[in-house]
C-alpha cells in the first residue's frame, strides 16, 4: 500500500526572440506528506526551440531534479537531465 498527500505548483515562461526562436524557463515544486514516502521535489527548467521550416523545430532543454526524501537516504539525490531533439508538427 502507498499513501500519498501531494502538494505542487508549476510556472513557465516563454519568451519568443524573433520570429524562429523561443526560449523557456520554468520551476516545479512537490511536497509529498504521505507516510509511505514522504519527499521534496524541486525541477528547475530551461529550454530553446529553434524553427528550422514551416513545421520542423529543433529543440533542447534542461532539468535539475533534486529529491530530498526523508524516510530512504539512498533515495536523496540529484540529476541533471539534457534533452536535444528534432520536431515536426503537423
């Protein structure tokens, strides 16, 4: 069994910078008071898209992940997480 109670909040921000790029910045935050596994979250974002044509974007971003879990200490850690990618929407 997993009790849960989570609190969060999220804000983002996107900021255009001519007419083919578009930069991003965002937090998260989540407060989980469960007994089970009770944790803090903190996400801050970043990112940038880059208009390539019409519908074809290049994309990267960034997020730091930092738990800061109380019950487990192997479970209190941080990461870095680089995303890079090609998008095409219709």
């Amino acid at each position: 069994a997993y009790e849960t109670n989570t609190h969060s909040i999220h804000g983002m921000v996107e900021f255009p910078v001519g007419s083919r790029v578009e930069l991003r910045a965002g937090y998260e935050y989540l407060n989980d008071t469960g007994k089970t596994f009770p944790l803090k979250m903190h996400i801050p974002r970043a990112g940038i898209s880059i208009k390539l044509h019409r519908n074809f974007f290049f994309e990267t971003s960034w997020q730091h992940y930092s738990y800061n879990e109380r019950l487990f200490s192997i479970r209190d850690y941080r990461a870095n997480v680089l995303r890079t990618g090609l998008c095409f929407t219709y």
